[in-house]
C-alpha cells in the first residue's frame, strides 16, 4: 500500500465498542407484510425540528446525491435529538483509501419515525428496512436505522428485519472493507468486523461465516469481484470457495441486477481484473448460460484464457458497457474455437446479441453497440475489404468502438494483427475525406426516371453508392448510367 493511503488510515482513531439499545424505543421485528402500515405510521403527524409540519417529498431517483458537510450537519441533528448516529459502508471504505465518496450514507440507532420527525423534508424509500432519505442543504442523505436482518427466503432480500445495534448492524452486512462505521465529529472510526485491517492487508472478506453471507444475498457473489477488481483485492481463500460453491446461485437473480453489477465492473479500467476472477470463481458459465452452445472442457477453457479479448480492450482507460460485454461474450464463446472469425459472421452475432437481450435484460442501445462491434467478418476474412466497406465502416454509429474491438482481437489473436494494423492506417487515411457524402442517386431519381418501385432498388441503390465510395462514378449522371446497367 502506498505511503499516501497509509497515511489516509492513521488519521482516524480505531475504537472497538458496544452500543447499547436506546432505552426510549421498544424496538422489534418488522414484518413486510406490515410493510404498508409501517410507512402509514412513518407518514404520521408531527413537528419537524424546524417548527413546520413534516412533509412527504419525492426524490427522483437520479437525485440521489450527498455532501460531506451536509451528512455531517444531519449525524449533529440526529445525536442533537438523543440519538447514536455515524457514517455507514462504503463512504467510510472510500474516505480511508484516500478516495472521494460518491454518496454519504448515515446509520442511525432512531428509528424511521424517529427521523421524520427529526427532520422536514424526508421520503420513505424503505421504511420496513429502517430507511428514510433525508434531504437536508443541497443533498439526499440515506438515513437507515441499525438492524438486524432475518431469514432471506429470495437470495435477495431479507423478510423481517430487527432493529438493534451497531455492532450487529456490522454484523449482518457483506464484506469487512464495508461494515465500518465513523464518527464525524470526532473522526473516529468505529470497527467491529475487522475491516481496517483487511484494507491494509488488501484483502476482500465476507463478514463472519462466508456461506451465511451468500446464502442471505446472491448477489454478493458479484460485488465481491466488483470490490476485489475496483480496489486491486485479493479475495481471503474461505470467501473465496464460498463463492464458488454457491456460482450456481446467480440463477435466482434477475438479469437486470446481474447486468448492473455487471456494468459497474466492467466499464472502469480495472475490468480485466474482474474478468480473471468472473472465471476463476467459476461465474462466467452461469452469467452467460444463455449464450450459444461452446466448449467447456478444461482445454478449451484455458484456450479463452490465451484469448484474452476484454482484457485487451481499450487498455488503461474506461470502455462503455455494451462494448465490454461484446468483448467478454466473444471471450466466452470463443472457448474451444481454432478461430474467434466464425463469431463475427452476422448470423452469430445475431445470435450472441438475442441471447444477451434474454439472459441480461440489456437496453436497445447496448445490444446496437454489442451487434455493430462484433459484426467484422467483413473486414477480416482471407480477402481484403473493399473501399466501399472500409468507408461504409467508418460511417456507422460506433466504429470508434469498433475499432476497439479491433484492436484487442488483434492483440488476443495474432493472426489478426497484420489485418488491423492495415486496416487501421486504411481508416485513418479516409478518415481525411468525407467517408459517407450524400448519395448522388436516390430512389426519387429511379422513379423520375420511369423505374418502377421494387427490390431491386435497394441491390441497385447500394451497388451505385459503393461505386461513388470508391470513386468509381462522381456525377448524378453518371449514376444513373451505372443504374441502368444494372437494371436486369
């Protein structure tokens, strides 16, 4: 570890302490079935710190955001009003690694009615969890009352929570890096799972018993590759063997959520050590069970791994999502293949593109960007693409991130890299010019010239735009004569 994040840790205090129950609130079970009598009573009547009337506010969910000063000024209120009240998670993780949090999270021994009443402008979010979202200054603070949780019947979610302390709120969460809390107001951080620790170590540990935590929540197993990857972690053994003994569980979580998990992990430029531990925790054949048949024996495995297309992408810098799933898919298919080319034909890149939209929900906009980056069998086959599919190439939405793709398979693949490396020199030189000018013959033209519409305006439009690409024809005229000759 570096001198610099050394230095983060030592400003602030370790303190190992027991929080007892406030004596004011009888706190117990919250059953989801009394989920809407929960919120009823979180919504009731009564004063805000502030002498107004507690409102109901919407947040809109982009609006999610929070400060330090304001979080700050919400752990004053809620120890103003008698309350035990820290940083929670993963802004507490961030401060001592050196890093700027994205969001303040504060955990709280109120509970939910406790805050609204504490607090002007707030909104139920998760009232059965003991979460109400604050706004306070410029900022939405998630304030959630320490809990227990109780039996996880979904893998998702638990189905009654107790309130209770902060040390058994530390206890039930993930990873040791995000079960530490801090005091802000005497900087102080507050450790019962051994997390300070683990982040000097540089390792990822599940808090507790492993296979407990991956029971409860599935998804886990996928956060536990995105923090491994984010903060250059090695994962401590037992965590590991938990999650490959439970891989399989995956299935129970919905695409959506795998594909976000999936998003946040691969788009940064530490995607490729995600995608080495996506194989060596054994997760890559269940997230991409939808995919199209390939070969799972141990030789073709370590034939994807020599073929390593991700990690080869864009290195060093940010990838957009639908661009590194292309990547990961072809290096998951890719298995057991002499060539990764048979996969960039457009009847496999439709199938590729069909199963990511089955198995992992992913947007229009991705699944564009998977198709348009993966369909260049055109470029790479035994003959040499023509001008007219060079410029055609470059005149598509995404053939900068084509080109990336380009490149990495190149480097994954050697027998590519002499293709790409003209091709790329080809690229930058039409790039000089105007790779897609307005077409000089258009169907309008045709039917002004007495043709009639048909499919053969498509074959014969296309044929006479290749050839003003290529300069072949460069006056409407002359296009026209072209389309004729065609016409049979």
């Amino acid at each position: 570890m570096s001198g610099r994040t050394l230095s983060r840790f030592h400003r602030f205090k370790v303190i190992l302490r027991r929080s007892p129950l406030p004596s004011t609130f009888a706190l117990g079970p919250v059953q989801f079935s009394s989920r809407a009598r929960a919120l009823r009573s979180a919504r009731g009547g009564g004063s805000g710190i502030l002498g107004t009337t507690m409102r109901e506010d919407t947040i809109e969910p982009g609006e999610r955001r929070s400060g330090r000063d304001d979080a700050v000024a919400v752990v004053r209120r809620l120890r103003g009003g008698g309350h035990v009240a820290y940083f929670a998670g993963g802004c507490v993780r961030d401060a001592m690694l050196g890093l700027e949090p994205k969001d303040y999270d504060v955990a709280t021994d109120a509970p939910p009615a406790r805050v609204r009443e504490l607090f002007t402008h707030t909104q139920a979010v998760g009232a059965a969890f003991g979460v109400i979202l604050v706004r306070h200054g410029n900022s939405v603070i998630e304030v959630a009352t320490f809990r227990t949780d109780g039996r996880y019947a979904d893998g998702r979610r638990p189905e009654a929570v107790t309130f209770t302390t902060a040390e058994e709120d530390a206890k039930r969460r993930d990873f040791t890096i995000n079960g530490m809390f801090l005091d802000p107001i005497e900087n102080k951080v507050i450790d019962y799972v051994g997390g300070q620790a683990d982040l000097e170590a540089r390792v990822l540990r599940a808090i507790g018993e492993a296979n407990r935590r991956f029971d409860e929540d599935h998804l886990r197993l996928l956060r536990a590759v995105r923090f491994a990857a984010r903060f250059s972690l090695s994962i401590d053994p037992a965590t590991e063997a938990a999650i490959r003994a439970h891989a399989e569980h995956l299935k129970r979580i919905s695409p959506e959520r795998i594909a976000e998990e999936l998003r946040i992990m691969l788009t940064p430029a530490s995607r490729r050590r995600a995608w080495e531990l996506l194989w060596a925790l054994g997760l890559m054949p269940v997230i991409f069970r939808h995919l199209p048949e390939r070969n799972d024996s141990p030789n073709a495995q370590r034939a994807n791994v020599q073929r390593a297309i991700l990690p080869a992408l864009a290195e060093g810098a940010a990838a957009p999502f639908g661009l590194a799933l292309a990547a990961l898919a072809l290096c998951y298919r890719a298995a057991g293949r002499d060539w990764v080319s048979e996969l960039l034909e457009p009847a496999e890149v439709r199938r590729t593109v069909q199963a990511l939209r089955a198995g992992l929900k992913i947007s229009n906009e991705e699944a564009d960007l998977v198709a348009e980056s993966t369909q260049l069998s055109a470029l790479l086959g035994d003959a040499p693409p023509t001008v007219a599919t060079m410029k055609r190439f470059l005149a598509q939405r995404y053939s900068r991130e084509s080109r990336q793709m380009l490149r990495a398979i190149a480097r994954a693949e050697a027998s590519h890299a002499t293709r790409v490396a003209w091709l790329d020199e080809r690229f930058e030189q039409f790039l000089q010019g105007d790779v897609a000018p307005p077409p000089l013959l258009t169907g309008d033209d045709l039917t002004a010239a007495g043709w009639k519409p048909g499919p053969a305006f498509k074959r014969v439009l296309d044929g006479v735009y290749d050839a003003q690409l290529e300069d072949r024809v460069n006056t409407k005229e002359e296009a026209l004569a072209m389309a004729e000759t065609m016409r049979s």
